[in-house]
C-alpha cells in the first residue's frame, strides 16, 4: 500500500510517501519545508504566519513528495494527516488539503496524533537501505519504551502495538525541546536555539556548573524543566563583567547535561518499572548529540536494545505521519469529513 503522510502540526510543512516493507515502512520520498527562517526573528513560532505559511507550501511540498517517489496521486492508495496536537491553524491546513484530495480521487484516509507518530519513526526504512543489503534494517518488537521529546512535548510511551500505548511520564510545565530555545533566547543565541547550544555545548565543560536536577518523587515519571531553565537565567545575572566564549560554551554544556540527565534517568526508570528492554528515542530532541550519546551509554550499561532513528526522521517529517497512518489503513480504520483538528493534549 502506498500511503502520503502529511504533516503540518507546526512550523514544518511535510509531506512523505511510503511502502510497506517486511519490517517497517520503506520512505519512497520525504519533503520537508522548514520556517525557521521566518520565525526566527521573532525569537520564536509566530502562530498565524506558520499556518499562512502551509497554506502557501503545502501543494509545492505535496508535488514534490510524489515527483520524488516517481508516482502521482492516482498512484495513492492512502491517506494520512496529524490531527493532533499542534497550533490548531497549522493543523487546519493539513486537514483540509487531505480532505479535499480524497474527495476528489475517492481516497481513504485516516487522522493521526503526533506523538505517536514521532515512536513510530524507528520502522521508517530509506529505500535505499532496502536495495542494497540482504536483510532490512532492525526495528522494533512490541512492546518498547519510546522517548518522545520535542520542542512542544516531552513523554515516555509504553508502545504495546501499532497505535497502541500507555503513557507513563510527560512533562509538566515546559517540554525540554522549549526549555533549550527559551535558555538559547535569554543567552543571545537566537532561534531554534537547540541545535546552537548543542553545538556551543561540544567545546564547553558540562561538569563546569551544576545546575538542578528537577526528578520530582522518586516514583514519579513527569518532566519539569522550567527550573533548570530559570537557574541558567539567575546564573547569567550574577556573572560580572558579561559572558566570555568560554563561559557561554560551559553553560551550554552544563545546561544541556541537566536536562539529558533528567531525560534518561527517567527513560531508564520508566523501562525497569515495566520490565522491558527495547528503547526508542525520537523526536526532535533526539538530533542532540549528547543524548544520543548518553542514551546509548546507558543502554549499553543495562543491556536495553536502543533505537535511533536518524535526524531527518526524528524532527518533524510526514514518513513518520504515513507509517502510522499505514497501520491504522490496514486494520480498516477510515476517517470521514467530521475529523476535526485537536490542537491540545487532552485526548492523549
């Protein structure tokens, strides 16, 4: 079944055609229009630009998935498109672009949540991969603990089958993906500030300050990053005489390593309360170089199968909307033209 995942949940405009293979989904294309450069001057996402923005790019980025793939849409046997969560115009814009092909071509199509999307990146193959070895890529077998951390939220899912999942930890003020652009903001390092602090952090000594740890109970599983985030902020204040090169190296380094500590030692706790061995870390957290490092440090330590999908597939992309949207296809789950965006987290 060919399948076009659309994604707009956000500041990305997405589009991505997929196949199913004989352990994931084998990525036949995967588009990406990024408005980094439009928000950045504003220091972050402006809502109403974003979803003028999709407006403008979803038909070229749509046109190019399927130019790459080498199909057109009569090709499609499939749908999908985040239906949740996100800015609720961005995700408008998506949806109604889905509804208005499958009208015209009599194509099924299915809603997806994001979230969950972002877990299911660790099936998505390049067909590439496929076409020149023997046996595809490993992916996962259920059940599996999946890291989920972005910029809008940050949550451990116990994934027991396509789709199907308990949430066992999410974030309670911001998601480490906002705290990372909220500290590269008040450091002067403009926006998306993730990327420039994992950058500064790689010549910076993380052991040169301690920031707070915010683990909250030693039963608990939610995340709070706002702390760490206001620490960085009265650290700055106290300095004397500015921020040299070098201080600002150490505290992108000390800041980005309280937040991975966090990060992991409660992935690691999460999967001990559950007893399962096989961790995914996606989302597009998960292009920092030092959690991917530490993550794999420590499941190399508790003998856990780790699962990285790589960078392109980890941040905002519509293969990962598409393999989701294949499985929910495949058991015969439809939506109709009532499907309507849920912007917030309630119904996760």
């Amino acid at each position: 079944m060919l399948v076009l995942g659309i994604e707009s949940s956000c500041d990305d405009t997405a589009a991505a055609v997929v196949d199913s293979g004989p352990k994931g989904s084998v990525v036949l294309s995967s588009i990406v229009s990024s408005q980094d450069t439009l928000h950045g001057r504003y220091g972050g996402i402006v809502p109403e630009l974003a979803s003028r923005s999709h407006i403008e790019m979803i038909i070229p980025v749509v046109e190019s998935a399927l130019d790459s793939a080498g199909v057109t849409i009569k090709d499609i046997e499939g749908m999908a498109v985040t239906e949740a969560p996100g800015l609720v115009g961005s995700l408008l814009v998506g949806m109604s672009f889905v509804k208005g092909v499958s009208f015209v071509n009599s194509l099924p199509f299915v809603g997806v949540n994001h979230i969950l999307a972002h877990a299911h990146a660790a099936f998505l193959i390049d067909k590439a991969e496929v076409e020149e070895i023997d046996e595809a890529p490993e992916v996962p077998d259920f059940p599996f603990v999946a890291l989920v951390v972005s910029g809008g939220h940050t949550t451990i899912l116990l994934m027991t089958g396509y789709g199907e999942y308990r949430v066992l930890g999410a974030t309670l003020d911001d998601a480490a993906g906002e705290a990372f652009d909220k500290t590269a903001k008040l450091l002067g390092l403009g926006y998306p500030g993730g990327r420039v602090i994992d950058s500064l952090a790689t010549e910076g000594n993380r052991e040169a300050i301690t920031f707070p740890r915010a683990y909250l109970s030693k039963e608990s599983l939610d995340f709070s990053f706002s702390g760490v985030k206001t620490s960085v902020l009265t650290y700055v204040k106290k300095l004397k005489g500015g921020i040299d090169d070098t201080a600002l190296r150490d505290i992108a380094a000390s800041f980005q390593e309280a937040v991975v500590d966090v990060l992991i030692t409660k992935t690691v706790r999460a999967m001990e309360s559950v007893n399962v061995s096989s961790l995914v870390v996606a989302g597009g957290v998960a292009c920092n170089s030092r959690l991917r490092v530490k993550a794999g440090e420590e499941c190399d330590k508790n003998s856990f199968d780790l699962y990285l999908p790589p960078p392109k597939y980890c941040s905002d992309n519509g293969a990962m909307i598409a393999s989701l949207g294949f499985q929910k296809l495949k058991k015969g789950e439809r939506a109709d033209f009532n499907l309507n965006a849920k912007p917030g987290l309630a119904d996760f």
